[in-house]
C-alpha cells in the first residue's frame, strides 16, 4: 500500500521563475494538504484541497495556488519564487471520514530557489 | 487561535535515560494533539494523537504524551532512549473536526549520547 508519494524530491529554481510540485495522496484518502517547512521551522499549513477546492487557507500569498485531480492528486504552484520560498514542502493526504486524525506525510520536495 | 510552543529547541540524553519533550497548547476549542518524528532529509512520521478518549496515549516505538488540561500540555515521554531516537520531534494541534490543518510547534531536536 503506497504511501504519499511527492515528486520530484529536489529541484532548484531561479528567481522570478515559476514551480509546480506534486503530491499523489494514499491510496483511500480524498484529502490533500500542503506545508511550507523553512530551514530550522516546524511546518506550516498552506492550504488544504477536498472535491477539487480549496477549502482552507493558511497565511500565504496569492503566488501559492493549487489544485486538486479527480483521482484526488494535488499541485502546488508557486510564481515569481522568491529566495525566501527555499524550503522543503509536505504534502499530507487525509480521509473525511476520519474525523481529522489520519493524516499521512509524504517525504517533501525540497525546493531551492537561487 | 491555536498555537504550540516545544519548550527547549535542543534536548540531549544518554543512551537508556529517560526522554521527556515538552509541549504546551493554546486552543479556544478543544484540540486534537500530535506528536511527530522527522529524520534528516525525511518527511513527518506519526508517533502518536490524542482525540478525546485517553488522556495517556501510547505511540509506537515506546513513546506515550499525556494530555493534561489544566496545565494546557501534552509532553512526550519514552522510558529509554535508544540511539535510533536522534531525531527532530514536533507537537501540533488541530481543532477537532478540522481537516488537515495542522498548527505545528519549532520542534525540539533530540540527541542521544552513547
């Protein structure tokens, strides 16, 4: 049973460039939500997708957007990168039936920005 | 709002000593309490979740938090530490009924002398 799988695992991108990550949830989740972890930081929560929207947000610019597949896979996008987004994303698939409690990390991306 | 402050950034013990990390909460409804491992270049592991039934919750790996309300707290524990428990540890708390949006601690890094 595959856990969450994130791709790619590193990438390096120039200023003012544009990324996109992406996030396969466990197989029986329909949730998907991303984190920013800064060097040194604990996570922080970005936005959460569940049927295709975004239904949470955290305190992050419009330059972080996202979107949800029907098969319940994610991207997280990011514009004009800025020095400040090197960091290692998490993406952490959940279940709504499982009343908040099942979330399950996958390894991260880790994005360096140059 | 919610928030998590992880007492101590750095935590060092002895092989076979007793771990304790801290963790103190602020919720304005009641939580959902986590405890998180991550090794370096990895993703986030659940180590254990307080959801309203035990107030002590055992985890794997022979870590167990006990939820104390009076004191807002939920610190972690492990009899004996092994070497393999070098690590960085974080505490969060969600609301209960939220999906996926996890506010976490800094996280406390643990060392373990042999």
């Amino acid at each position: 049973d595959a856990g969450v799988t994130q791709s790619p695992t590193h990438l390096i991108k120039t200023r003012g460039q544009q990324v996109t990550l992406r996030c396969s949830p466990k197989s029986g989740h329909d949730t998907v939500s991303w984190y920013q972890q800064a060097l040194g930081q604990g996570p922080q929560f970005i936005f959460q997708y569940y049927e295709e929207e975004e239904r949470q947000r955290g305190n992050f610019p419009d330059r972080f957007s996202g979107h949800q597949f029907p098969n319940y896979s994610s991207e997280l996008n990011v514009n004009a990168l800025l020095l400040g987004d090197s960091a290692l994303y998490l993406c952490a698939s959940g279940f709504t039936g499982g009343r908040g409690y099942g979330y399950t990390f996958g390894s991260g991306t880790r994005l360096t920005v140059v | 709002a919610q928030s998590v402050t992880q007492l101590g950034s750095h935590v060092s013990v002895s092989e076979g000593a007793l771990v304790l990390l801290r963790c103190n909460y602020s919720s304005s409804v009641p939580p959902y309490l986590f405890w998180y491992v991550q090794y370096p270049n990895q993703g986030l592991q659940l180590l254990l979740k307080y959801t309203s039934a035990a107030t002590l919750v055992k985890g794997i790996n022979d870590f167990e938090a006990e939820f104390k309300k009076s004191e807002t707290s939920f610190h972690l524990t492990k009899p004996s530490a092994h070497m393999s428990d070098a690590a960085e540890y974080f505490c969060a708390v969600s609301a209960r009924g939220s999906q996926g949006n996890l506010i976490f601690g800094k996280g406390t890094k643990l060392s373990v002398k042999p």
